[in-house]
C-alpha cells in the first residue's frame, strides 16, 4: 500500500485546515489593518473638504469683487471728473480775477 492509512489522512487533513486557518486569520488582520487605514484617510479628507470653498462662496466672491472692482472704477472717473471740474472752475475764477486787474 501507499503508506497512508485512516489516521493519517485525519492527521494531514487535519495539519492542511490549520495553516488554512492560520492563512486566513493572517489575511483578515491584514485587511482588517487596511480597512482602519482607510477609514482614517476618509476621515482626513471628509474633514479637508469641509474646508474648501463651494462654488456658490466662489460665485458670491466674484461678484463682490466685480461690484467692488466697477464702484471703484465709477468713483475713479467721477474724482477725476469733479478735479477736472474743480480745476475749469479755478482757471475761471484766475482769468476773472486777471481780467479785472487789466482793466
């Protein structure tokens, strides 16, 4: 015969389930290991996100800026066109003032 017999075929049946188990066991705790990695890296990034702007505050933001950006372009031209104003008036009053001594 080849040798094996009922008990040893239990016994290397019995030796094949163990590191079966040992390898299954090793397998799960090493998943088990990624599965808390990854759950603090979604924790990371859930927390990261909750920092960055929405496209509505991005949307709100930019047309503040371009109400803010046109008012000062408007009260620009409006100081440059009352100095401007100011200054006609001030030659006026110069050459009134010229005119007079001339006479």
């Amino acid at each position: 015969m080849s040798g094996w017999t009922a008990e040893t075929l239990k016994e290397h049946y019995d030796a094949l389930r163990i590191a079966d188990q040992r390898a299954l066991d090793a397998a799960l705790s090493s998943l088990n290991e990624r599965l808390v990695f990854l759950n603090e890296l979604r924790s990371i990034v859930s927390d990261q996100a909750a920092t960055f702007v929405t496209r509505n505050e991005m949307e709100v933001a930019r047309r503040y800026n371009e109400t803010t950006d046109n008012h000062k372009s408007v009260s620009g031209r409006s100081f440059i066109i009352a100095t401007s104003g100011a200054m006609i008036g001030l030659v006026g009053v110069v050459v009134g003032i010229v005119g007079q001594l001339t006479i």
